[in-house]
C-alpha cells in the first residue's frame, strides 16, 4: 500500500485542466473575432462596390450626354465623325465600368453571404445597419 505524501499529481493535473480551458476559450475568442473581421471586411467591400456603381452610372450618363451633343454638333456640321466615334468609344468604356462594378457588388455579396453562413434574400439580412457596429 502506498500512500502520497503530497498533492502534487492532483495539483499537476487541475494546473493542466485549467491550461487547457483557457487555451480552448482563447480559440474560440479568437475564431469569434476572426470572423467578426472577415464580415466587417465583407461590409466595407459591398459598400465600396455600392459607391463604385453610383459613379460609374454618372460617368455613364454624363458620356451619353457628351455622345448626344457630338451626334447633334455633328448632324449641324460642326464636328467630325471622328469625334463622334472617340466619343461614343469613351461612352463604351463607361458602360463597360458600371457592368464590372454591377459584377464586383454581386461577388462581394456572397462573399457577405459565405462570412455570415447564409443566405442573404432567405435569411433577410438587412445592409442598412451594415454601418452600426457593436
């Protein structure tokens, strides 16, 4: 029969439990927060891709404006065809910014979508509290 002298096995094991759970609650903080980054980062891109659209639908009617008034400048002979093509190009390029842009917002709501696990339409995630965080 033996008996211990000390509690020190006892003492080594709670140390070791005790480790273990604030390792275990350190992990679980830290994917918490990590997540929290990924949606935040999801957030601040949809929005930036929100203000690229705005712009680049300005810069799409303000080219259609430009085109128009070529094309009637044109029609009263005082511009060329040149300048009415290099002016209908630029008003092509515009529209092909605000579809890239259109193509950018609809990726970076999935991405939101992936960050926080769901559905945005089916789970009726609401963006305009995309700004208030806690």
């Amino acid at each position: 029969m033996e008996i211990p002298l000390s509690n020190e096995l006892r003492r080594a094991r709670l140390d070791r439990s005790v480790q273990e759970r604030m390792q275990r609650l350190t992990t679980q903080q830290l994917r918490e927060l990590s997540v929290r980054r990924e949606i935040y980062d999801a957030l601040d891109q949809m929005s930036q891709n929100w203000q690229r659209i705005l712009a680049t639908r300005q810069n799409v009617v303000l080219a259609g404006l430009n085109y128009d008034a070529e094309l009637k400048q044109f029609k009263e002979g005082l511009r060329t065809m040149t300048e009415v093509l290099e002016t209908l190009t630029r008003l092509g390029e515009a529209q092909i910014r605000e579809v890239r842009a259109i193509g950018d917002y609809q990726v970076s709501m999935i991405d939101l979508a992936f960050a926080t696990g769901t559905l945005l339409g089916h789970s009726r995630v609401d963006l305009g509290q995309a700004n208030a965080r806690p």
